[in-house]
C-alpha cells in the first residue's frame, strides 16, 4: 500500500470510530483505493488524483463516506466503482472528467451535494438503488441521456443545464424545492414534470417544450420566469395563488396560451413579452394584485384581467393587435379610480410595434388610452433572472 499524499494516520482510516480526520486524501493508485475500500466509513474527504490509470473501484466494505467524493479535473478515468457505497455526508463530485464513460454506484441513496459537471461521455448514471436525498444537485454540460438514479423527495436547489441530451426531466416524488429550481437549455423539447411539487423558490426554466405543474401553490421568496421556450405551447399552473417576486415569460416564440387560473397576486413585476404567438390573454381570471410593474406587450386580439384591482408601479399594455375597447372600458377607468399608477399608464391597441413598459409606444394607433407620449419616464424595476450555462463548457 502505497503512502497518501497527505499523510493519514492508519487509525483514521481505519473507520469512523476514531474519526476525527478532516484531512483530505488523494487516491494516487490501485492501492489508495483499497485501502479506502477497506473502511466501512471513511472519515474525512477523498480526491482522486490524475494518473491513476482508466479504471478506478472503491469496491470493498466502503459505505459511507462523512465528507466528500471528488473527481475532477481528470482525463485518464474511464470507469469508476464504489459498489458498496450507500452514504456521502457532504458533495459527490465528478467534473471535467473527459472521458468517464461509467459512474457505477449501485448503492447510493444519499448524498448532500450532487455535482456533474462537464461530462462528455457519460451517457447514464448507474445509481441503481436511486439517489433520493441530495440537497443540491447541479447537473450541467454532460451528455447524459436521462436523470434515472435520481429520485427526490426534497431539495434545496435544483441546476440542470446543457444537458442536450436530456429530454424528460421528471421529479415525480418532489414536494417542496427550499431555494431554487432553474432548468436551462436542456434538449429543447425537454418534457419537464414535478406533479406533486407544492412548494419552490425562484424557479427558472429556459428553452423547454412541456410543463407539468398542477400542485404547485406558492412561490415563496423569488422569481417565475419561462424564457426562449420555442417548443413550449402552453403554460399552465393551475394552483398557484401567489408569487412572492415577479413573474416573466417572454421570449417564447412557440406560446399560444397561458394559464394561471388561481393566481391572485404577484408582489414584484409581471411582464409577458416577445412571446410571438400569443394572441389572447385570458388566463389571469383571479388576479388582483401587481406589486410592481404589470406590463404586457406584444400581439393580442383580446387581452382579459378582469379581477385586476390594483397594479403599485407601472401599468403597460401594448399590442400590435387591435385589443377592442378594453382600455377605454376596463383599464382606464381602474387608472381613473386610482387603481392603476396614473403618471405611468399606457393601454393601447393596434400600434406598429408594441414595447414594453418604459419604452415609448411607436407607430399609429387606435383604441383608447393615453397618448404614446405618456409613456416617457416610466422607471420599471430590473427584474434579474440569472443566466446560467450561456458559456458550456463542454465540446463534443
Ligand atoms: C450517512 O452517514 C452518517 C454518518 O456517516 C449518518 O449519520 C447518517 O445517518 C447516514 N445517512 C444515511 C441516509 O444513511
Ligand atoms: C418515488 O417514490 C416511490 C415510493 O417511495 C418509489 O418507489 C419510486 O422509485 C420513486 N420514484 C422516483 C422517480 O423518485
Ligand atoms: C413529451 O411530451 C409530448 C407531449 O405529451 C410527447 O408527445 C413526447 O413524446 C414527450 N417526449 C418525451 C421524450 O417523452
Ligand atoms: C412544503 O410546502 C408546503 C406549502 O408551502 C408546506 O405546507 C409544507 O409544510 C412543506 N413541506 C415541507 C416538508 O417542508
Ligand atoms: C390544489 O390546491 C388545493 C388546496 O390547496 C389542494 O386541495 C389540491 O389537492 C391541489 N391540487 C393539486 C392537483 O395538487
Ligand atoms: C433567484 O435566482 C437568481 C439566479 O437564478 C438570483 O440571481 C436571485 O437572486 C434569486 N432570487 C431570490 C429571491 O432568491
Ligand atoms: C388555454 O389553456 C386552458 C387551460 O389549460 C384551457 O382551458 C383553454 O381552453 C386554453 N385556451 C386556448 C385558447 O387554447
Ligand atoms: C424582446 O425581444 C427584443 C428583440 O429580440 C429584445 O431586444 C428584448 O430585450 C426582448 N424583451 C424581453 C423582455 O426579453
Ligand atoms: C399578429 O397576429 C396576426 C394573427 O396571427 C397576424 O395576422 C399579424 O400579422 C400579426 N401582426 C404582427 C405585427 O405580427
Ligand atoms: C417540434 C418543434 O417545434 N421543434 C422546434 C423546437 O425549437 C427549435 C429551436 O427554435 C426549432 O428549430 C424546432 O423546429
């Protein structure tokens, strides 16, 4: 058996009944790892070094590990084993590893940080017994075919991005999401379904094809936003009450009809835009309440919100359709009766182009409402949706 790099005492590595070792060691051969493989828990972080040749198995008595797993940075391993490995108290990490073509952990129910990132050859996970706890998972830049061997019933947050391959993304067992969920440029017609999830903070999904939501009743802290979802026909949400920040669909091009039939109140902005084929807007029925921005733009024949009761900062709605008398019969009297922000107004139909709010209205226009001038001056508040993995790492 051949020396760490970092000295370990034989006692700490000899299980968890000494464990005291917070030391990191580095597997440097064959002979690291089943020394490794020979503690039935392994107290303290392990790392895999590179030059270990492209084969590497903790396969032994190995079940748990009180700290982490990482392989990274590393362009030898081809296969990679922990047969018996049931536990990792803190992260599992395997990224920028070129060439792994097999992840074989066939025991492994938990961990607390999944981490896969930059993985051009692995095309399924061999979590066999089904992860089902890990607070956060961060899958991004791999070719993995599909999420099977992850199962969750919680979680903290949820990345998965730039995963081309990926075109279900399935959390069937999943209730509550405490931090973020942010689904980014998967394979673009990714189908995407969290049926009993009740709860989440801040979710995000850009470029999917289908949404399945139907339990989900609150937003608590943070955003909903859709974006650049050409394949995406609908969105519908039809238990959600209430968003605590903004909610934002733009930018999808394949949009015909949204949805939010219980939805009464979204605290920050709520702007619909850019999304080219929506032409009507009836799927507010319940909502009263904008505690920013409510601002709507784009080409509508009929544009409906007839629950509305109060918008706090900014009301825009422009349309390149011809949107009736909705502005002269609904919304202007609301800004008449000081419901709608009177200095920033703007509700008008069959412009030449249709802007969002702060931008001036262009082009003629029809309908009633405020004159294009009226539009200068509106201040909206930034609504800033992260952008995650516009850089991919990973060229096949
Ligand atoms: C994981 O291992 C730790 C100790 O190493 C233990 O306290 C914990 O209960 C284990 N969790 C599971 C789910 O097995
Ligand atoms: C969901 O939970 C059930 C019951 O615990 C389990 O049998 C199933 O494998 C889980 N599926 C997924 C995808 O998490
Ligand atoms: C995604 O959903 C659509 C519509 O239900 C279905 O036609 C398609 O086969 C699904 N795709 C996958 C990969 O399951
Ligand atoms: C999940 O969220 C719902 C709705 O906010 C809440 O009632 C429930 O207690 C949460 N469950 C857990 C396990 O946190
Ligand atoms: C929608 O919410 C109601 C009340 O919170 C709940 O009883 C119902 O089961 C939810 N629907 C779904 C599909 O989860
Ligand atoms: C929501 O997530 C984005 C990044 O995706 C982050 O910038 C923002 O601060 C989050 N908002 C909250 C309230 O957590
Ligand atoms: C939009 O979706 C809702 C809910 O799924 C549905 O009731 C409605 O008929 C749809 N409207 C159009 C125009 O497709
Ligand atoms: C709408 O599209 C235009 C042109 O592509 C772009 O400049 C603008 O930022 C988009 N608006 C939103 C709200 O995404
Ligand atoms: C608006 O949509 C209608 C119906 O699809 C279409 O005929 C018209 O050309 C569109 N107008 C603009 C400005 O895109
Ligand atoms: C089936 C379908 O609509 N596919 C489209 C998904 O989005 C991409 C990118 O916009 C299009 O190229 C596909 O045609």
């Amino acid at each position: 058996m051949s020396l760490f790099k970092i000295a370990l005492p034989a006692l700490a590595v000899a299980g968890s009944a000494y464990g005291t070792t917070s030391a990191t060691a580095t597997i440097e051969n064959s002979g690291d790892a089943t020394a490794i493989a020979g503690c039935k828990t392994y107290t303290g972080s392990i790392a895999i070094a590179t030059g270990v040749g492209s084969d590497l198995s903790l396969d032994g008595q190995l079940q748990s590990i009180d700290g982490d797993l990482i392989l990274e940075n590393n362009k030898d391993i081809v296969r990679f084993s922990a047969g018996s490995l049931k536990n990792i108290t803190g992260e599992l990490r395997v990224s920028n590893v070129p060439e792994i073509a097999s992840l074989s952990m066939p025991q492994l129910t938990s961990v607390d940080t999944l981490t896969l990132n930059g993985l051009a050859n692995l095309r399924n996970l061999e979590f066999t017994s089904v992860i089902s706890k890990c607070d956060h998972l961060d899958i991004q830049n791999t070719v993995l075919l599909n999420l099977n061997g992850i199962g969750l019933n919680e979680a903290a947050d949820i990345l998965i991005a730039n995963n081309k391959a990926i075109d279900t993304i399935n959390f069937m067992n999943i209730t509550n999401i405490t931090e973020r969920l942010e689904l980014s440029y998967n394979n673009l017609q990714v189908n995407v379904s969290f049926p009993i999830l009740e709860s989440a903070n801040n979710i995000s999904l850009r470029a999917i094809g289908s949404l399945d939501i139907p339990a989900l009743s609150k937003i608590n802290v943070g955003d909903f936003g859709v974006f650049e979802s050409d394949n995406l026909t609908s969105i519908s949400a039809p238990n959600l009450t209430q968003i605590d920040g903004a909610l934002v669909i733009a930018n999808n091009k394949g949009l015909q009809n949204i949805s939010f039939d219980a939805l009464t109140k979204v605290d920050a902005n709520l702007q619909i835009a850019n999304n080219t084929n929506l032409h009507e807007l009836q799927g507010l029925p319940k909502l009263k309440n904008v505690g920013a921005a409510l601002d709507i733009s784009g080409n509508f024949s009929k544009v409906e919100t007839p629950s509305l009761e109060l918008v706090k900062g900014v009301f825009n709605l422009q349309s390149t359709g011809n949107i009736g008398d909705v502005c002269s019969k609904f919304y202007d009297p609301l800004r008449d009766s000081n419901k709608l922000p009177k200095g920033k107004y703007v509700c008008l139909g069959e412009l030449d182009k249709a802007n969002t709010a702060g931008t001036q209205p262009s082009g003629s226009s029809s309908g009633s409402g405020n004159k294009p001038g009226a539009a200068v001056g509106l201040s909206v508040p930034s609504i800033s949706l992260g952008l995650v993995g516009l850089f991919a790492i990973l060229l096949l």
